[in-house]
C-alpha cells in the first residue's frame, strides 16, 4: 500500500509523526466539512501551516491571546489589501516588531496543528508537491517537540489507551536518553520516567509507582514517545512460567519406554 494512503487510515498524531520519520517534504491536507487545514513540511519538520477557519487568522490568535487590541486588530485589518499581509501592517505599524512577528506566527501555525490532535471527524492525505508559498514566514519548528505538546493538550486518551492494552508488556527505550533529551523539553517526571524506561519496565510497574491523578499525563506522555518511534513494547513470560517448548521436550521413544 502506497504510503501517503497509508496516513489516511492513522490517527493525526501518528499521520504527522511518520511524515517526520519519514522526512516527507509535502503538506498534510486536513478535511472537516468546510474547514480546511494544512500543514506543510520540509524533510519531515513543520515549517507552517495554514487555515481556512477565520477563528485560526493571525490576527484572531492575537487578540484571544491579548497581545494586539481590539482597536488595533479593527484598524489593521481595514488595511488589509491584495498583496499586503495583516502581519505586515502591524509592523509599518510599529504595533509589532518583526522578531514578534515571527513568534506571532509560529504560535498560530502551533494552535492550527494543535487543533488537528485528537480530532476524530477528518479526513486527510498528503500531497508532496504541496508548498507554502514565497509570501509566507517559513519556520524550521522543533516538530518531535511540537508533536509531545500537542498530544499532552489533547483531551482524548482512547488512542493512547488502545496501544497500550496490556498490563504485562515491557516498555523500553528505543534511542538513547541523551538523544531524546536533545528533542524534547521534558519535565523533571518526564525525565525520570525516561531513564527508568532505559532499562525497560512493566506497563503496570510504571503506573503502580506515580500518583492516580497524573496517570492520564504519564499515558500521553508515554504515547507521544511511541508514535515518535522513541518507545518500545515487547511481552515477556512471566517469571516462574516454563516456556511452551520446554514442556514438549520430549520423544515418541521416550514415552513408549514407560
């Protein structure tokens, strides 16, 4: 099967997190009814995203943020014109600066992908020829990053849940701690989730040992390094339990001696 049919059937979360493994360069196009949503990559990192939801403008964000007025937004947006970005008339307008800017937008291309994670009625595909255009701020997003705080912001678990059914798998790293140190910016719990799963751990062990009330974030957590390819899972036979092979060692002659 072809591997851009392939994302169509994943969860967002893992669709994206192939497309980085991967290192596609193309842009995920996401479908709800009219909405429309894409997220563009280049070698696998996201370097924009865009939106047909009026709710998802630069100029929305920065409001609901509080960063702009609603004056200057008003203002600004009457000078809008063909070829003249709302971006660029807060800068002539000295309401932002262009280093502001650029974190202005990749915060927005942030809440478009954001929006994507643990939304069930989409459709999507990918098109590899698809880019983002000159006339717009590309960025080199930190995407493994971008990809653990979208899934630690999601309200559905089902997914997480569903991949990791049994109590009695062992979980272990697939890279080195140091690697995954240097993509992802974790939590002092993460950390020491982290180095406990260097060695491998029962599912059931690593739950047993930290607080009720944080075992949806550790789940999260957990399936974000799955999906990133940073995670393992391997069933292992209890301890005590004879291996099935061991229980058949035996022969025909053996058994018409007794």
């Amino acid at each position: 099967m072809d591997i851009h049919k392939k994302l169509s059937q994943k969860a967002f979360p893992k669709a994206l997190a192939e497309a980085y493994q991967r290192k596609e360069t193309g842009a995920l196009v996401v479908r709800a009814g009219e909405i429309t949503k894409n997220v563009f990559l280049e070698g696998g990192s996201v370097i924009f995203a865009s939106s047909n939801d009026r709710n998802d403008r630069l100029g929305e964000m920065l409001v609901r943020r509080g960063v702009i007025s609603i004056t200057d937004f008003l203002q600004s947006s009457e000078r809008v014109i063909p070829g003249k970005r709302f971006g660029t008339i807060l800068i002539e307008t000295g309401i932002l600066t262009a280093e502001q800017l650029v974190w202005a937008v990749k915060e927005q291309v942030k809440e478009i992908v954001f929006s994507l994670f643990g939304e069930l009625f989409v459709s999507y595909k990918f098109e590899p020829h698809a880019n983002a255009g000159d006339e717009v701020i590309t960025l080199n997003i930190n995407t493994p990053e971008l990809i653990r705080q979208g899934i630690l912001s999601m309200y559905r678990i089902s997914w997480a849940l569903s991949d990791f059914e049994d109590l009695e798998e062992k979980i272990f790293l697939a890279k080195s701690p140091e690697v995954i140190l240097g993509l992802l910016s974790l939590s002092k719990v993460e950390q020491e989730i982290l180095f406990k799963l260097k060695e491998g751990v029962f599912f059931k062990e690593l739950f047993s040992s930290v607080a009720p009330s944080i075992h949806s974030s550790v789940l999260k957590f957990l399936w974000a390094l799955y999906v990133l390819g940073f995670l393992e899972k391997k069933k292992e036979e209890s301890e005590g339990t004879t291996p099935p092979e061991d229980l058949l060692d035996v022969t025909f002659d053996d058994i018409s001696g007794i």
